[in-house]
C-alpha cells in the first residue's frame, strides 16, 4: 500500500462526510485515515457464540441470540413510554426492551424475520429482558465481515449524542480496511521480526480492530505495543548519539588542586560507595569532548549537594566557573549557605543570586562573574536573565529539573559559547521504566544508599481519635529539645476549605500548647513572602518548637533538629508527596518519626499509599507503587502530562516489552548508526515519517 494513502483526509473515507469529520476531529482528534487506524479498542466483546434463550444466566456479560420478533406493543409507565418486543426462538421468549428513539425503532422492526440480538440482560422474577439491543437481520448478519469479537471504542458523550455511535466507527474501520485491501507497509526489519516472532504489521492491525480469535488478538497486541515503544527509543537514544556527536563540549582534562585539596581535607565525612560510582561516572562525562548531559537522581538525604560541589570544584580547576540553580529562594539560599559552610577553608568565591537580591549587589556581582572572578553562582530563575553574563560558564546544574521547562534550560546554553556541561539533579525518584522513556536521552546517575549514621525514619499510621496520644508524643520530643513540623493539604481547587482546616487546626494546637511554654510558627500560601521567610527562619534558628504549614515545605527545609513529621489529612497527598515531606526530618542524627493522620474512612487506593509509605523508605519502591497507582501523564504532573502520548502501549503494564524495545533498538543502531543498510529500510522510512509528522517526540528534555 502506498504510505500516503494513510495521510488522506478522514472526510474522504466513505460513510464519514464533512459533519462527522468535524466531529471526529474535535473529540478525537483524528483527521487522516491513519489516525483513524491507530484509534484502537479499549476491550472487546465476544460474539463467537450464539445462546439459546433456555441457556441464559445472569453473568453481567453481553449475549447474543438468534431468533425473530412475534410481537411490538408500547406500555404506559410514571413517566412517558416505553416501546416492547416479544423476542423468541425455539426454546422460550424473552421482551427487548427502548425507551429512547422509540417511533424510529418501530418504523424499522420487522416481525417474524431471522434477528441477531446482542445486549446485557436483565432479569425481573423469571423473565429475561434486553434494554436497547444491538439488533442485524441474520442475512445481513451473515453477509457483513465476520467479526468474532467485536471491538468497543473510546467515546464521548459529544460522538455519542451526534449519532457516532461504536457501531458507525467500527463501519468506518471496515470501510477503510476495504479501501486500503487491508495492506499496510511494514516498519519492522525480517531479523526483529524474527527473532520476537512477530506477526506481520497488515495481519496485526486488521486482529486489533476485528480479531478473528483470542491468541490472534494478543498476538496483534504485543506486536503494536513493541513497535510503538520500539520508536519510541530509537527516537531517544538516536537524539542522545546525534547530540554527543554535534554538540562538543569542554572536555576537563585535570583533576588539579581545588578539588583534590576539598577531597583530602574538607570532606566533612567519608563519601558512601555510591556518591564514589556517581563522582566518577561523571568524572567520565566531563573529561570526553562531548557534552555532559546527566540525571542525577538520590532520594532526600542522599548527599546530592557533596557531588555537585565536587563537579563544580573540577570545572574550576580546568579555568571555568559554575553555576547551580534551585526553583525557589529558599532552596537557593539553603545551598548556597550549606556550599558556603563546606567551602569554608578554601579559595572559592560563591555568591547567591536571586530575586530580591538588592541592586548594589547585582551590579557587583554581574561585575565579577563578566570578569572571572567568580567561581560558583547559586541562584533562582534570576540567573537566566539576560543580563547575567558569565566569562566561562563550564557546568550548569539544575535542581529539581520538574520545575523547569525546556525554554528555560535552553537559556543556560547561550551563556556560553560552546554550551555548558549539564548536571540535573532530582530528589524525586523516578521509577526506572518511567526514566528510560522520559530521560532516555540523558545519561543516568543514582545516589542509592544513604550517608552513614543516619537512622531510617519510623513512620506511623494514625486515626483521628489516637490525636491525643499524638499530642503526648510531641510534648515528649519537644522536651527532649526536638521541634515539630506539622502539614496539612492544600489542594488549589478547595483553597478556602484547606484554609479554614490549617487556621482550625493551628488553634487546636495553640490550645494545646500554650504560650509561653510553647513558640509556634505558621506558613502558608496566603501569607507575604517575607512573612513567610520571617517564620521559616525563626524555625530553622530554632526559636519556635513546632512549624503549622502547608506544603510549601516539601523541598528542599534543611532543619536537622527537626525530628517529627505530622501530615494531617494523609489521605489527600500522593505518594511521592508524602514521600518527599517525610523527607524534611531525619537529617540529624537523632531518631525521626513520620505520623501519618487520618479519618476511618479510607479509599482502597488510599489504603494502598499509606501502607507503602509505613512499609518502606525506598524512594525507588514508593515511585513504583505511584506509577501503578496513579499512571505516568499524573505522576510527571500537569505541564507533562501529555508526555507519553502512546496509542496502545502502557509503561507500567509493557514494561517488559519496553526493555525489550530498548534493548533490540541499541542493538539495532549499534549495527547500523544510521540506519542506512538495505535491510533497515522500513524502519528508517517509518522513523522519518514519525520524526517529521506529528512531533510525538516533542517531550524529549
């Protein structure tokens, strides 16, 4: 078949029209008979078997019977009419039953002529019943394609109230299988398919749509789902090769004195074996003459910071500076007080840059950073404006890569004229078959074992009525000299309702722990920013024992006398989120508690979350278990939602069939780079249609 006949306009497939075409568009967004190809089922329902009316159960599932109409009557009810017909066949009766469309629906059935019926049952005392049936003449029934499953598509309350119902788009599917003969052009080479046994492209859309049997239509699953995936990575990892290849870094040839003179004597502790493995991956990256382009990913605590200082210190050994860049001030400040505090032996100049950061100051610094003699700069999105000019930018490392976009990143390239080695940095695990699809294209570094003496944190599942004994606890640790934070939810939809909850809870606790024994700090998002910081630093100076706050403090708080963690409400946040709040304590070296709060009534997915979070701290486990959970457009969160835009795949329940895609599309472009052999043809020719069309590769960072 000629590939471009799947680009023709959908409204020039029979059956469809320019109405329909409108309608396709807006709720489906398809437009050509390809896209209309890859609209594939959710489920399917088996019609491989006829029931006589004597057989019937009540299963749930959908019947289908062959017999004839002997009768049609309409029957009064409270409130307007419903339309009745005696169904039988050989073995006993049963009623179909509208009560919609009734005056079209009379006008069309015929009595005492073969019918297939095909419909869920209903059952009052003995007697079955079938509301609105799907209903053929047996001779049309027979003459039509045989489908034994039938396949049921997604929908919308729109296609639906337009008359686009399952039935007119499986006619449309059979109609653009007649107008294309069913031939599809191939994407996979002979040896993939091959060595995984798969069927034929043309064989496995035709069993997708319209499977003549259950093992053809898993056959035409597994096949779709790995090509899908299949170029998927091939678009990764050709992007990751064609970068490595254009873009040259500057390779950082010494390993000179800044950083052997912090490695020998102002390391505030021995580096755990994995800090070791990720200091010298990267060591690797920097000394090539490609451009790093690395994930960093450690759970909270996992001294993250000590590395990227030590990469910062190499860059300034090899004449460049740095620059490390944080989503929010308090974050940088953080930083840049904990970089200070080790660098504080040494002959590094570091500088903070953020939004209120006076102009004084900013005219000196862009001064020193223009003319060399700064070596590090920490800072917030401030440190991309245009005015920020660097003389050598070597290494840019970015925390908490999520809350940046692409635009932004690309802004840190210009600052230099070769672009700067690049180190992301993120705290939220992501789970492994879910960074092979998003960060394919960045090398990858995990920071999997916590420094030593640190002890894991003992997290609790508490009920509201155990919240007295929770206010004895606090009491203890507070006069065990500990402080307290204690969040609740705030879910932008219902800002007034968690408002009224924090201010009804902090009043409780102020009840409860009264001045002057007690000093209290609340923050939350109503509050001025200086405010805010005003109360954030009473806490992290120790003045006030227990902080009432909404999540403005998952990232990044770095209190280690802080030992207790209350979530109120623990039932509202996702996993990653209370993962990452239980993260704020056990940074000291004194025991930490997590207390998780709720009501009785709990949702099974609920359940679910809160029992991972008392079973395990492994960020790794609890990212998995998010990604069954919740799926990966939510788990990536909103502005990436859209970012697996895959047609049939699923990453979490393929993600065999992903290690599978990766594993044969390295091996493929480490045959053939190119893809130029005679015999990758289809899949050059697919991944050039693919690259150009729709940019489905948009997402790649």
């Amino acid at each position: 078949m000629n590939p471009n006949q799947l680009q023709t306009p959908i409204v020039y497939l029979k059956g469809v029209g320019p109405n329909r075409a409108e309608t396709l568009k807006s709720e489906l967004g398809i437009t050509t008979f390809g896209e209309l190809l890859q609209l594939y089922p959710n489920r399917y329902l088996d019609k491989t078997q006829y029931y006589k009316i004597n057989q019937l159960q009540l299963s749930g599932a959908d019947v289908q019977i062959l017999g004839k109409i002997i009768h049609i009557k309409t029957v009064e009810q409270k409130r307007g009419k419903r339309l009745v017909a005696t169904f039988v066949d050989d073995t006993g009766e049963i009623e179909l039953v509208w009560f919609r469309g009734q005056k079209w629906i009379r006008e069309n059935l015929r009595l005492n002529e073969p019918y297939v019926v095909f419909g869920r049952l209903n059952k009052y005392g003995n007697s079955f019943s079938m509301p609105h049936p799907e209903m053929e003449l047996l001779k049309e029934h027979q003459s039509g394609m045989k489908i034994a499953m039938q396949p049921i598509y997604p929908s919308t309350e729109k296609l639906s109230a337009k008359g686009i119902t399952n039935r007119i788009i499986s006619k449309m599917l059979q109609q653009l299988f007649l107008e294309t003969r069913a031939n599809f052009s191939e994407t996979l080479n002979e040896e993939l398919r091959t060595s995984l046994k798969l069927i034929s492209r043309s064989e496995a859309l035709l069993n997708i749509h319209f499977p003549k049997n259950q093992d053809l239509l898993a056959k035409a699953q597994f096949r779709l789902k790995f090509e899908e995936l299949f170029f998927v990575q091939l678009q990764l990892l050709s992007k990751k090769a064609a970068r490595k290849q254009k873009i040259k870094g500057m390779p950082f040839s010494t390993v000179g004195h800044f950083f052997n003179d912090f490695f020998n004597h102002h390391l505030p502790f021995e580096l755990t074996g994995a800090q070791k493995r990720v200091i010298k991956e990267i060591r690797g990256d920097l000394g090539s003459s490609a451009q790093m382009n690395r994930l960093l990913q450690g759970d909270v605590g996992s001294g993250k910071t000590i590395v990227a200082l030590m990469c910062m210190l190499l860059a300034i050994d090899n004449g460049f500076q740095a620059c490390l860049m944080a989503p929010t001030e308090i974050l940088a400040q953080q930083h840049y007080n904990g970089l200070k505090e080790l660098l504080r032996k040494m002959e590094v100049k570091i500088a903070l840059l953020t939004g209120s950061t006076k102009k004084t100051e900013r005219t000196l610094l862009h001064n020193q950073l223009e003319n060399g003699n700064l070596n590090i700069l920490v800072g917030t999105h401030a440190v991309l404006e245009d005015k920020v000019q660097f003389k050598n930018l070597g290494l840019a490392i970015i925390d908490e890569q999520h809350r940046f976009g692409v635009a932004q990143r690309s802004k840190l390239w210009q600052k230099n004229e070769i672009p700067p080695h690049i180190l992301v940095m993120t705290a939220t695990p992501i789970p492994r078959t879910l960074a092979m699809s998003l960060y394919g294209d960045l090398d990858i570094s995990i920071i999997d074992e916590l420094p030593p003496g640190r002890q894991a944190i003992k997290t609790v599942h508490r009920y509201d009525s155990n919240r007295l004994k929770v206010f004895g606890f606090i009491r203890d640790e507070i006069k065990k000299g500990r402080q307290i934070y204690i969040v609740y939810p705030l879910i932008q939809e219902s800002e007034a309702l968690d408002y009224k909850d924090l201010m009804d809870g902090y009043e409780s606790i102020v009840r409860e722990f009264p001045l002057p024994d007690y000093q209290i700090s609340i923050v939350h998002g109503k509050m001025k920013p200086k405010d805010k910081d005003y109360e954030m630093e009473r806490f992290v100076k120790g003045e006030t024992h227990i902080m009432v706050a909404t999540t403005v403090i998952e990232v990044g708080v770095n209190v280690p006398n802080a030992s207790v963690m209350i979530i109120e409400s623990a039932e509202r946040f996702g996993l990653s989120q209370l993962h990452q709040l239980r993260g704020r304590v056990g940074r000291g070296a004194e025991q930490s508690y997590c207390v998780l709060m709720t009501s009785h009534k709990l949702s099974e997915e609920a359940r679910t979350r809160l029992e991972t979070m008392v079973r395990t701290s492994d960020g790794f486990e609890i990212a998995e278990v998010d990604l069954k959970l919740r799926g990966p457009g939510d788990l990536m969160g909103t502005q990436q939602s859209g970012l697996l835009n895959l047609k049939i795949a699923d990453i979490v329940r393929d993600n065999q069939i992903l290690k599978s895609a990766r594993y044969y599309a390295i091996q493929t472009l480490k045959n053939d780079p190119k893809l130029e052999k005679p015999e990758n043809r289809a899949i050059r020719n697919t991944y050039a249609q693919l690259t150009q069309g729709k940019a489905i590769w948009g997402y790649i960072s």
